[in-house]
C-alpha cells in the first residue's frame, strides 16, 4: 500500500512540470494551425475598412479630409494586401490547395507520384530559399539607400519585408509538407524521389549556356507535367533558366515579386472573392433563387431555367465559376432530381450556367486580363454584359428544349405576377449589389477595387445586422477562404511577371505572332485559330492560369492582326469559361458532380447540347465585335 502511494506522490511530483510543457506544445499547435489565417482575416478587415473609409470620405463626408486619406488609405492598403498574399500563399501550402495539372501523373503509379512530389517540394525549396535570401538582400539595400513611401514616408524596407517573410513562412510550410511525405516513405521511392531531381537539373550544368526559349518553356513544360504547382513552375521554370544562361540578375526576382503586386487594380481580386464567399453561403443566395423560381419556374424546365438565371445574378456578385456552382449545386441539384429530372442534365445545367460567371462582370479572370494586358478594367467589365446575356439567353432555350422534350415540368403551373414583385421586393438587398457595383464604376464614383471593397463590406453588414445568418465564426472562415484563393492568383500573377521579362526579353510574342500571320493573313482563320488553341489550353489548364501565361504572348499578335485588346480579352476569356465544363480540368464539373454525388462521367453526357450551345455563342462573340464593343462605344 505505501509503495502505491510513493508511486502516485512520485508522478504527482513529476506532473508539475509537465503541465507547462503540455500546454506550450498546445501553444504551438494552436499557432501552427492559426498563425497565417488570424494575420490574413485582420488583414482583410483592416483593408476593406480602410477603402471603403476612402469612398465614404470622398462622397459622404467631402469637407473631412483626414490627413489626405485617399493617398495614405491606398497607400497602407496596397501594402497590408502583399502581406497578407504572401501569408496566404503559405497557408495555401499548409492546406494542400494550388493550381496544378495532375493529368499525366495521375497515370503513373502512387509510389511514382509519392516520389515525383518529394522532388517538387525539394525544387519549391530551394526557389523559396533564394527567394528569402535575395529579399533580405534587398531590404538591407533599402535600408542603405534610406528610401521610403510616397505618402507615409514609411521605410520601403517595412512592406518589401513581406517578400522574405511570406518565402521565410513558405519554406517552414514546405518542410512540414516534406516532412510528412517522407516520414513513411520507403527507401526505393526516396532515391527515385532523388533520382528524379537530379536529372531535372542535369541540362543546366551539362548544356551550359544555351536558349533561353528552350530552357525557359522545356522547363515549364517538364514542371507542368510532373504536376508541380502551376505558379511555382513559372517561377522556378525561370530560376533554372537565369542559372543555365545569365539571362538576368537574380535579384530580380524578389523585385518583381513585390513591384508585380504593387498595384491597386489587382486588390480588386481578393475583394471580389471574399464579397462571393461571404454572400454566397447565406440567405441572399435563396433570395435570389426565389425570384428566379417566380420568373420563370412555371415553365418546362423551371427549375433549370431558375439554375441559369440565378447563375446570371449571382455571377454580378461573385465573379467566379466555381463559387457560382458551389451556392447555386447544393440547393437546386437535389430538387431537380426530386422533381424526375435526370440527374446528369440536371448537375450539367448548374456546372455550364456556372460558367457564365467569369463572363458576366464583376469576374476575376476579367480583372487579371486587365492587369495583366495593361487595360481598362472597367471596359472589359461593360464589354462582358451582353456576351454573358446571350449566354444565359441560349443556355435557357435550350433548356427548356431538352426539359419539354423530356416532360420535365415545374411545380408551378402559372406566372404570378404578384408573387413575382413580392419575391423581387424580398430580394432587393441582393439585387442591390450588382447595381452598387456597376452603378459605382460607370457612374464614375468608385474605381473597380472601390467597388469590390464596397461590396465586400455590404456582404458582412447584410451578412451581420439584416438577415443575421452570418456570425463572427462564420466572418473568419470566410475571409480566411478569401485570403487563401485570392493568394493563389496572386501568387500566379507574382511567378508569371518574373517568367514575363524573359518573355519580353527574348521577344517570344514577336516570334510567336509572325508564325502565326505566316501561316495566313486571313483575320477569321487566324482567329479560328486562335480559338482552337485557346479551347485546347482550356481543356488541361486553369482559367486564371492560362490568362496570366498567355496574354503577354498572344495579345500582341491580337493587336497586330486588328482585333480590340478589349474584344480580344473576351474571346479568350470565353474560351476559358468553356474549360469550366470540359475535362480533365472543367473545375465547375468537378465541383458540380461533388454536389450532385455523381460520376464525372454522367455529367458529361448530360452536357454535350449544352456544350454545343456554348461554342455556338463564341462563335457569335468571335466574329461580330459589336457583341462585346457596342456597350463600351458608350463609356467617356
């Protein structure tokens, strides 16, 4: 009995210190888990009231001018936004989430794919070392130089520190994911692992200085296919290249990484976003729905036709496909069903009307054509309403074809016009935002970022205090969303302008454009051509990708051969909405069959008219401009 008691006094004596110790590796999980999405969530807060304090300056309160709080506002703003880009490109690695091509690897064995992927995260390594390494380089010449920003005379050492901090974080991240991959791998796939990095490297040492055209794009093309994540193929595609060839310095590269995203249209980006998130998983979206349903539910196929009407709606709020699909898939795919119609036409109606939402304005893919193009974002904005309309003009036609074909009815039998205005009535608050947003840019009182950051906080405020669907919980999930896929794009745009000065460099959209016109100098084959390169990309990569990659070399040949920038910038963005619906890569499938439970298989056979009818439509957009111009022939 005394020698249990000795034992239990001997642990309790020992427990004392290890209260401490259990609650700092609690501590550090915690900070672990949290670390970048606290810094990321007050960041979007902070940016979002910090512009719209601008707007309501600018108009509401014109005889206050805090200390020039329009040029300091965007000034603290463009900078706490590369900071948190940085941040939420390395919580984008601690979740896993990127944008990659996995269609070849997918065809190789998992230990193939295990090893493949160690040998990615060595190369994501080593550019997120030097990227760290050059950064701090840089910021001890700022602070040499003694420079400092424009408005607040703050040291530019401060925000050019979030590149070695956002790479410092990345590479902590990076070796986590390493660590994680490797810790159950066996001996074979770690050498194959080493095996395969090592011949990835062996043409710089061996070929020495060689094209830069052949390094840069063999390289990227190799990165790509052995399913790296598409923004750090870019970059270490270029890395490889600068080491093969000493093409350019490589202090370049944490320059451009700051100066790439320096710039206030892109902030429209994250604000779009989190504006989609925030108001797509509450009340507002059935509001929507409702009013769809009283529109047009009556008829056969009413419940499709609400699917691409509410898309058309919510696409002026979102500006994503994808997030489209997810709000509108999960509420309407069931009741389709329910009421007998089939189940793949069913999730393809809601994965195509999806599209539309980087067609109809505000769209993401519009805005990095813009920065990336060098042109009005607003153009392309008014430029993208009757091409969208159109597009849910004919999806409805043939819609209500294949639904009166197929006796899919509605539940309703008549069109009431009284409950029609009471659902619009209902729905006002939604149907506002499309109108502040617009309103707010063509009426000349709010630049797009203003706008988007105005929509974002008309989200949380109709979110919190109107219809109270939205708690603070609810708040940090969704601008830690936000922060996470805007970083992806943001980091894309990053990659793309360091990959970019080679391009210019090497005059490749010179080269590309007279092969091309060598080809024929005839405008419609051209564009034709043009179309079938754009559908093919689409088919295996990434809307936002393909726009950041290609723009650079393909607009120069646009402009050259006579096309609008802006007509040009619909046309390609109209081939990359049809990549949303068309494997391997059609996001808006995935997350479509997701919803519906269903095989990807099943969708695309319920999608092939629907298919049809969309590269009808860019037919049209293609060759009569006046489709995408006549709105813009309008605008001052």
């Amino acid at each position: 009995m005394e020698h249990g008691s000795a034992t239990v006094d001997k642990v309790k004596d020992q427990g004392n210190p290890i209260q401490p110790i259990s609650n700092f590796r609690k501590f550090i999980g915690i900070l672990d888990r949290r670390f970048e999405e606290v810094l990321i969530v007050a960041g979007f807060l902070t940016f979002i009231i910090l512009i719209n304090l601008q707007v309501i300056n600018r108009y509401a309160l014109p005889f206050i001018d805090i200390a020039n709080i329009t040029t300091w506002t965007e000034e603290i703003s463009r900078y706490i936004f590369i900071f948190v880009s940085f941040l939420g490109a390395s919580l984008a690695i601690r979740k896993g989430e990127s944008i990659e091509v996995n269609v070849v690897m997918n065809r190789f064995p998992d230990h193939v794919q295990r090893a493949v992927k160690v040998a990615n995260s060595l190369f994501m390594l080593y550019f997120s070392y030097i990227m760290l390494k050059y950064g701090a380089e840089l910021i001890t010449f700022q602070l040499s130089t003694h420079q400092s920003t424009p408005a607040l005379s703050i040291p530019m050492a401060i925000p050019y520190s979030a590149v070695p901090i956002g790479f410092g974080l990345m590479i902590i991240r990076l070796i986590q994911k390493f660590y994680m991959d490797t810790k159950d791998m066996e001996m074979k796939e770690g050498l194959l692992a080493t095996a395969i990095a090592l011949a990835v490297i062996l043409p710089i040492g061996v070929v020495g200085q060689g094209s830069i055209t052949l390094f840069l794009f063999g390289y990227f093309v190799l990165f790509i296919l052995i399913g790296m994540p598409i923004a750090f193929s870019l970059g270490i595609s270029t890395l490889a290249t600068v080491f093969a060839t000493d093409a350019i310095p490589i202090d370049f590269f944490p320059q451009t990484a700051f100066t790439s995203i320096d710039n206030f249209p892109i902030m429209a980006i994250p604000f779009f976003i989190a504006a989609g998130i925030i108001m797509g998983g509450g009340k507002i979206i059935k509001k929507l729905l409702h009013l769809s349903d009283e529109l047009l539910g009556f008829l056969p196929g009413g419940l499709a036709l609400v699917a691409i009407v509410t898309s058309m709606f919510f696409s002026a709020i979102s500006g994503s496909g994808p997030a489209t699909v997810a709000a509108i898939g999960t509420i309407l795919i069931p009741a389709m069903v329910k009421q007998g119609y089939n189940a793949g036409f069913a999730t393809a109606v809601i994965a195509t009307a999806g599209s539309i939402g980087v067609i109809i304005p505000p769209s993401n893919p519009m805005v990095i054509y813009g920065v990336v193009g060098q042109q009005s974002i607003s153009k392309l904005f008014i430029a993208g309403i009757l091409p969208g309309v159109l597009t849910g003009l004919v999806l409805i036609v043939v819609s209500y074809v294949i639904s009166k074909k197929n006796g899919w009815q509605g539940e309703k039998t008549s069109f009431n016009m009284k409950s029609m205005f009471k659902a619009a009535w209902d729905a006002k608050l939604a149907l506002l935002v499309p109108i502040i947003i617009l309103g707010g840019i063509y009426g000349g009182y709010m630049t797009p970022t203003e706008a988007a950051a105005v929509a974002a906080a008309y989200g949380l405020i109709i979110g919190l205090f109107v219809y109270k669907d939205l708690n603070f919980k609810g708040i940090y999930r969704s601008l830690s969303k936000a922060g996470v896929t805007s970083s992806i794009i943001i980091l894309l745009i990053v990659m793309a302008s360091i990959f970019g000065r080679l391009i210019t460099l090497e005059r490749i959209a010179e080269t590309v454009a007279s092969f091309v016109l060598s080809i024929s100098e005839n405008k419609f084959i051209i564009l034709l051509l043009l179309n079938v390169l754009l559908l093919l990309v689409g088919l295996v990569m990434e809307a936002l990708a393909a726009i950041v990659i290609l723009t650079p070399i393909l607009l120069p040949m646009a402009i050259e051969l006579g096309v609008d920038p802006i007509h040009f910038g619909l046309i390609m963005i109209f081939n990359l909405a049809i990549g949303f619906i068309t494997p391997p890569v059609g996001v808006n499938l995935f997350v479509a069959a997701s919803a519906a439970k269903l095989k990807i298989e099943d969708v695309i056979k319920g999608n092939k008219i629907l298919l049809l009818a969309m590269l009808a439509v860019l037919g049209l957009v293609t060759y009569i401009p006046q489709i995408s111009m006549w709105l813009v022939g309008f605008m001052k």
